[in-house]
C-alpha cells in the first residue's frame, strides 16, 4: 500500500512577525528549524522511511525537509522540487503585515481572500519588482504560467496537477512519499484527497511541522488518514 507523508513547513521568519508570505523565498525561523527536526523524530519512531521525497521550490519547505531527513539519518532518498508545489501566490498583500492589510481593506474583504475558495487578493501591478518572471529562479518558466495572485482554487489547480503527474504514481507503485510543502498546497492537496468541498476546506488548517500520514491502497483509495505525533 501507498503512504503519504504531508508535511507543511516549520514556522518561517515571516508566519513569526504575521507577514504574508506566498512567494517570497524566506527561511525557517529558529522555531521552525525545531519543528521540522522533531516531524523527522516524529516520523523515526513511528518507523515510516520515506522512499522519494517532493519539495516544493521555496527553502522553507526544502529545509523542512531536509532538517527531518537529517534527524532521521535518512538522506540518500532523492528529492523532487516543483514550483507546482509552492505556497499560495498572495499578490499585492505579500510581504505585508497580515493586521495592517485588514485594518485597510475591512475585516469582510479580508476573510474572503484569506479563508475563502476562490477569491484572490489583488495582484501584482506590471513592473512591480515582486513579479515571479524577477525572479532568477523562475526564468526558464513561461510568465504566461506564473501567478500575480492566487485564490485556493487557483493553487489546487496547479498543485494537483502536480500530484496527478509526479506524486501519485509513486503511490501506486506502493511506496511512502514525504511531501514537503506549504500551508495551502497542503490544503489544496487534503482537499482533493478528502474529497471535501470548498465550504469544508475553509475550516481546515495545515498544523506548521507536524507530519500527516495517508494510506491508499493499490486502486489509490484512500484507507486511512494518521496524525502523528
């Protein structure tokens, strides 16, 4: 049987001071750096060795893994990066204080993008310096592909994309896979997993460092679902 192993990255310097962080490639915060070593403690005694192991292109979630690789002295797997998996594409309210962005637009506004299915916040205007086309590590990437914002439905789109092309074979051949990514990837992924609809994955949160565990068997239905600790 396939298992799944989700893992959302450790607190990161920006989750520390409430700062939207999408795209932007900032590190673990020395609390995250804790929390990604005690998911390879976690994952160590509970005696489940990942065989592969995705990432998505952002370091907090490459660190993550390999911080809880390392605890496990489990380093040989190889790693797979996608930007596919990286986190939601915040636009305009990136790298801005999350309670000043809601004292500008309303307490209304703000819930719908942040909690809501399918409504983005602003993006990112033509020249802004943000753009994900600025950065060196998405030139070989069509701009046409990069976001300027992104709604949930938005990153479940490309997220399970991703996981329909590279992860889920893995899966069927019966192997344990660690994915390593992000709040809202994660989500997007729990969402099609779960088969929950979009007023029920409103209410889900990804816990930061904390490994979720998915069995399938060989059809890939899903068979149980593990929180582990």
């Amino acid at each position: 049987m396939g298992k799944l192993i989700l893992l959302r990255h450790g607190q990161s310097v920006y989750n520390q001071q409430n700062i939207f962080t999408g795209w932007t490639d900032v590190e673990l915060s020395e609390k995250g750096i804790a929390e990604a070593k005690e998911a390879g403690r976690i994952l160590a005694s509970a005696q489940i060795f990942p065989e592969i192991c995705f990432t998505s292109w952002l370091k907090r979630a490459i660190h993550t893994a390999q911080l809880a690789l390392k605890e496990m002295d489990w380093e040989q797997i190889d790693c797979i990066k996608s930007w596919k998996l990286n986190e939601r594409h915040y636009g305009a309210w990136q790298q801005r204080n999350k309670d000043e962005v809601k004292a500008e637009v309303g307490e209304e506004a703000f819930i719908a993008v942040r909690r809501g299915y399918d409504t983005p916040p602003p993006p990112l205007p033509d020249g802004d310096p943000r753009l994900p086309q600025n950065d060196p590590k998405f030139r070989l990437i069509d701009p046409k592909d990069l976001p300027r914002s992104e709604s949930l439905k938005d990153t479940r789109k490309r997220a399970l994309n991703y996981f329909h092309e590279a992860i889920a074979p893995e899966l069927a051949r019966g192997r344990t896979v660690l994915v390593s990514a992000h709040g809202n990837s994660l989500r997007a992924l729990t969402m099609a997993i779960e088969a929950l609809s979009p007023e029920e994955i409103v209410k889900v949160e990804i816990p930061t460092g904390r490994p979720i565990l998915y069995t399938f068997d060989e059809t890939m239905t899903l068979k149980e679902k593990k929180m582990l600790s």
